[in-house]
C-alpha cells in the first residue's frame, strides 16, 4: 500500500478520502486497511465511505452499515435503481460500474472530497487489460491514480499492488466472513469469462498473473510499431 501511495503521489497527510465499500472482500480490507495506515503512520486522514445500493435481489447493506459503524466511519449510504437499468441490456458490467462511479464523485463533490478510493487489485489490472485488448482493441487498463472532470476528482486504488490471494489472507487476519457475489449476472459477463480463462493457465504457469502484471510496466517500445 505504501508503494502505491508513495509513487503514483496521493493520500497526502491531511487528506480526506471517500471508500467505495461494496461489502465484497476487496473493499472491506481496503477500508480496514487505510483506517490500520491512518493509525499506525499518523497521516491524520479523514476517511469518509459511500455504499451504493444497486437493487438487486440481495444486498450487503446490512453487513455494510454494521462494519462502518464498528470503525466509527462516516458513512453515505445511497439506494440506485441499477437493477432495473440494467436488466435488458447486452453488456451490463460497464453501465453498472458507470453508474456507481457516476453516485460516488456525486457524493464526493457534495462533501467536497477529491480522492475517492476503489479497492482493485493486481488481478483487477491484467483482466482489465486483456478485456480492452480483446474487445476495444486496445492497450489500457486500470491506473493506481486516475483524473476524472478535468482533474477535478482522483479514482485511486490503494491496493493496486497487492494480489488477490494477499487480500484475501489479510480477510482472513481480520476475521471478515466470506461473502458470495451478490451481482445476479456476474456469471455471465465478460470479465468472468476472462477470469475463468486465466484460472485455466494457471494450472500450468502459476505466475500468469503475476507476469501479465510485470508486463504492464515493461513495454519493449522497439518492438512495439
């Protein structure tokens, strides 16, 4: 996480932050780690959290409200017809995750907060470049720090170097309960598709992540056109 901070330049002393929390895994460390770094480093933070409510059929809601209110974080907690957005759309993963980026710069700007923290990991960043590469054909992915209106807002992913295995021992530290992915489509889109496909690598070459993600920073430029 110090890695992160130190050389993509955010989370300054004295910064105030809003946690996109989903009350999936990924996002409950990355709240209960930035609250564990605020501690330990004095950085004197003001960490705000923003869960949004998409209308599915199951919710983490209450799990979500129980945790902020255990860590004493000021919590906003937003209901969105998603749902009901998205239901007859073909590629439902990209105007979902718009519109819940979308509800969370709007409560930032309201609370005058200018980083917004998202909770994606080593694993988020190579499947995000394979889906761009295979269906906008394109070479992009994820950023750990990324301007948003005109640099107004910062997305940044304080955990962008850790893998998903370290994210989920780091659960297990904390004692956070296993929770199933409450998204009724995750199954069928792209990403998980993706995913299922690198799993199937991995069983011959375990660093297939790892490497895919070391690749991100080391672009042959000569033997690129």
């Amino acid at each position: 996480m110090r890695q992160a901070i130190e050389r993509h330049e955010f989370l300054a002393k004295n910064s105030r932050v809003l946690v996109g929390v989903s009350g999936g895994v990924d996002s409950s460390v990355l709240l209960l780690l930035l609250l564990e770094y605020n501690k330990q480093f004095a950085r004197n933070w003001e960490i705000h959290a923003c869960y949004v409510d998409a209308n599915f059929s199951q919710s983490n809601k209450k799990f979500v409200k129980e945790l902020l209110i255990a860590h004493q974080v000021p919590r906003t907690i937003i209901k969105k017809s998603i749902g009901e957005k998205i239901k007859k759309t073909k590629n439902r993963c990209y105007p979902c995750s718009r519109e819940r980026r979308k509800t969370l710069l709007e409560v930032a700007d309201k609370s005058s907060i200018f980083q917004i923290a998202l909770a994606h990991h080593t694993q988020d960043a190579v499947e995000t470049l394979l889906l761009n590469m295979i269906y906008n054909g394109e070479l992009s992915t994820l950023v750990p720090k990324q301007a948003v209106i005109q640099g107004r807002f910062f997305f940044i992913r304080p955990l962008y170097y850790l893998s998903k295995e370290e994210i989920e021992r780091v659960a297990q530290i904390y004692e956070l309960p296993r929770r199933k992915n409450i998204c009724p489509y995750y199954q069928d889109s792209k990403r998980e598709m993706i995913r299922n496909f690198l799993e199937g690598i991995r069983k011959e070459n375990p660093d297939v992540y790892k490497n895919i993600f070391r690749a991100i920073f080391h672009v042959k430029k000569s033997y690129m056109p």
